[in-house]
C-alpha cells in the first residue's frame, strides 16, 4: 500500500519556494515534483484520506499544508481547517509566493 503521508510530504517539500526560482535545477525538479503530486492526489481521491489530509494540514512547513488545503478543498472535506489553514499561512509566513497561492485558493472559493 502506497504511504501517501510522506510521498505527499516528499513532494511538497520538493516544490519551490520564493528564493528558488532563480535555480533552472530547483525549477526543473519542482515541476516534476508537482507532476507526481497531481497524479498522487488523483489517487488520493479515490479513497477516505480525511485522517492523513487533517495530519498534512498541520505539517510544519506551508508547501505542505497549502497542498493539502487544495485538496481538502478539491474533495469538500475539512474545509473550514483547510481556510483556516491558509489564513494563517497568508497572515505569518514571509514567503510571498506561498502567500500568493494561499490566497488564490481562498479566492477561488468565495
């Protein structure tokens, strides 16, 4: 059986951050990363993951916990931890891309 808690993380942490994108490596290994997240959620939603998304959305770092609030948002479960989530990623983290896809997934809900 597939351990999607750490494969979901691995990924994640895989993804850029603000002072990333200026590295082609970091860049090329970040859309790949992103690749394997999609089709792992793919699979995610086939199945209660309710327990591993409510552990991943208080993971300590945000790539984490704003992949998981997609989801949680994708398959209407958890959502008032998932907004919750990604408010108070919008409101203490410094890192401004992170901010931004936070608030782009509040966005596309209200």
């Amino acid at each position: 059986m597939t351990d999607y808690y750490h494969l979901f993380i691995e990924l994640s942490l895989q993804q850029c951050t603000k002072n990333d994108y200026a590295d082609k490596l970091k860049v090329k290994a970040h859309n790949m990363a992103s690749k394997k997240l999609q089709q792992l959620q793919i699979e995610m939603k086939k199945f209660d993951c309710t327990e591993i998304l409510r552990m991943l959305l208080s993971h300590d770092d945000c790539r984490v916990r704003i992949n998981a609030a997609s989801l949680c948002l994708q398959m209407h479960v958890l959502i008032d931890k998932a907004i919750l989530t990604l408010k108070k990623i919008i409101d203490s983290s410094d890192d401004s891309t992170l901010c931004f896809s936070a608030k782009m997934l509040l966005k596309n809900i209200s």
